[in-house]
C-alpha cells in the first residue's frame, strides 16, 4: 500500500475535504492529513488520520513516515518551509493562480505595496515568498482541477463526482446563484439589472447561496418590492451552513453563474477558465447541475451553458435539459481515474 501525506494549512479547506471524500474507500493508498486548526474545524473527517499542524512543525511531523508521495493543497503563504519539503519529498502542488505561479520577483516587490501591506511583508520577510518560483520549480507536479487548464507540467487531478440523490420536482422554477454574493469576482449588478426587468406568468425563485453584505446585501433587501409576486428571491446575510447549501443544490432546476471574466490575485490578473478555476465548475459536476455562464467564460464542457439574452427563457429550457453526468462523473469512475493517476507519480 501506497502513503500519502496531504497538507493544507493554508486556504482551501473545500478542496482537501473534496480529496478526503475521494479518496474514501481506496483500497492501494493510506492517506494522512496535516491540517491547520482553521481547516480541520471546517472538514468533517471521520475515520480518516488528520493531525492538526502548521509551518513550524510540519516537516518534523513528516519526518520518519515514508510517504510516497506528499500532496500540499495551497501555497499562496509559508513559501520557506513548502520549499525545504519539496526538496526532500516527492511532492506534488495544486496550483490555483497560474499567473501568480509565473510572476517575476519584481512582480512580487511591486504587489507587496499593494492591497493589505503588513500581511504581504510578513510574506516577503518572514515567510520567504522569494522563494514562491523555486517552490513550483522544485515541486515533482503540478496539479490543476480544471482540465482546459491542463499544458506543459499542470496535470488534471481528478476530485469532483456527481454525487447521487433523488432529483427534486419543484412546482416553481428554481434557479441558484451559489457563491458568496459580492461583486468582486462574479458580477451581480448584471444578476440585479437583469431580474428587475423580467416579466413572466409563472412562478420563479432565485436562490443567492452565499453570504451577501454590504452594498449587495441592501440591493437584495430591496430587490423584492421591485418584482411580480410570482418571482421570489431568496438569500442569506451570514455564512451559508453545508445543510442550507447541500439542500438548495439538491433543490436547484438550473444552476446561473455570473462569473466575472478577470480577478486579481496577489495584484496579478487572473483570468476564470484560463489561468485560473471557479468553484461553480465543481459545484456543477457535483449537484450534476447544467450551469448557465457568461458569454465570454472559455469552456468546451457540455453542461456550461453560454448565457444568451433572453436568460429566463434560457434558464427555463436548461432547466428542462436532461444530461448524463454519470457516465463520466460517477464516483467509481472519477476514483478510478484518479488511483492510475496517482500511481503514476510514485
């Protein structure tokens, strides 16, 4: 039997719990998880082996343990200490800001002064994110979880399925926005503009499943006087729960997702779908929705759907669009498919 070591003591608490959930059952790999605390209050685990652990101690608790191969889910921070486990591990990186990874040292010098500045000289001075470059370079691969984003050392690694359970016959067409509801990396004022000038007989609820504040949270508040009876908006003013957000995705007829076609990270431009994945692409192939997107957003996919003008009438004819997520998202084969893959590195 093969042994792995997963770390995430960063960031992407959804995606190492993604990697738990596949991984279940494997029959070839022992993994063990080293979580940080804020990841491992936000992963359900249960038989699993998850050590909470953080920079200062995480190549000690490395040590001795034989691991084929050592996975590190983020490395937006720690650059120092991911750096010396590269060059003693087998390591592979999933990478999430592909210009970020490719930034130039001046690049860097030149976003530390931007943004949240304290934070980022505590990256450059005591974190040592000069060494971000070599962390990439020295690291065996590179993962993406987006296959168009798949060329030269970025690899897929396989995480999402469509889970199975029984479809919801609502009597109203249920559409879902999931994501936190801010204007930052998906574009709501379209969302807003667009169903205060809808005009329809039959019923409709959009669901906003993410956390709004601020200016979005008062345009929401006021978005329903705004509106026929029959079109009802639902949304939330804290964090989504796992159960509000499994229950509405289950519910969903059709996914919308506006995403914005540049974001920013670390002050480098990002673009969704070229070098850089949205969470709406997993959440899509899990809840085995059909998604509408924005024109622009780049994808081949057959459930992404290209938003057209009419978008009430769109989403009600999508909604109504059977399509086979099982045949190539189905858990056994999505975890077949990762067990070849990772074999392959060890």
């Amino acid at each position: 039997m093969k042994k792995i070591a997963y770390i995430e003591i960063d960031t992407h608490a959804e995606i190492a719990h993604a990697f738990m959930d596949i991984m279940e059952g494997c029959q070839d790999f022992a993994v063990d998880y080293y979580f940080s605390k804020r990841i491992k209050d936000q992963v359900s685990h249960h038989n699993e082996a998850v050590f909470l652990s953080d920079s200062s101690m995480i190549m000690d608790q490395l040590k001795g343990k034989g691991y084929d191969l050592v996975i590190i889910g983020t490395v937006h921070r720690y650059f120092n200490t991911f750096l010396a486990v590269t060059k003693k591990y087998n390591t592979a990186v999933i990478t999430h800001n592909l210009n970020f990874i490719k930034s130039s040292k001046l690049d860097l010098i030149k976003s530390v002064f931007k943004g949240d500045i304290i934070f980022r000289l505590k990256l450059w001075l005591k974190e040592g994110l000069f060494y971000k470059t070599k962390v990439y370079k020295t690291s065996g691969t590179l993962f993406v979880l987006d296959e168009a984003l798949v060329s030269g050392r970025y690899q897929y690694l396989p995480l999402f399925y469509t889970r199975d359970f029984d479809k919801a016959k609502n009597e109203e067409l249920v559409v879902v926005i999931p994501g936190g509801v801010s204007q930052k990396r998906r574009d709501y004022a379209h969302i807003f503009k667009t169903i205060q000038k809808l005009s329809t007989d039959q019923p409709c609820k959009f669901v906003f499943l993410g956390k709004a504040g601020g200016h979005e949270l008062k345009q929401l508040e006021n978005l329903p006087g705004k509106l026929p009876e029959n079109i009802e908006i639902t949304c939330f003013s804290e964090r989504v729960s796992s159960e509000d957000f499994e229950k509405w995705m289950q519910k969903a007829d059709v996914l919308w997702c506006p995403i914005q076609q540049e974001t920013e990270f670390f002050g480098m431009k990002e673009i969704y779908g070229l070098t850089k994945m949205t969470g709406n692409l997993g959440d899509a192939i899990a809840y085995g929705k059909l998604a509408v997107f924005p024109g622009n957003y780049p994808s081949k996919l057959d459930f992404i759907i290209a938003e057209k003008e009419n978008v009430l009438e769109q989403l009600r004819t999508v909604s109504e669009t059977s399509f086979d997520f099982l045949t190539t998202y189905s858990r056994k084969e999505v975890q077949k498919k990762l067990e070849q893959f990772l074999t392959s590195l060890i």
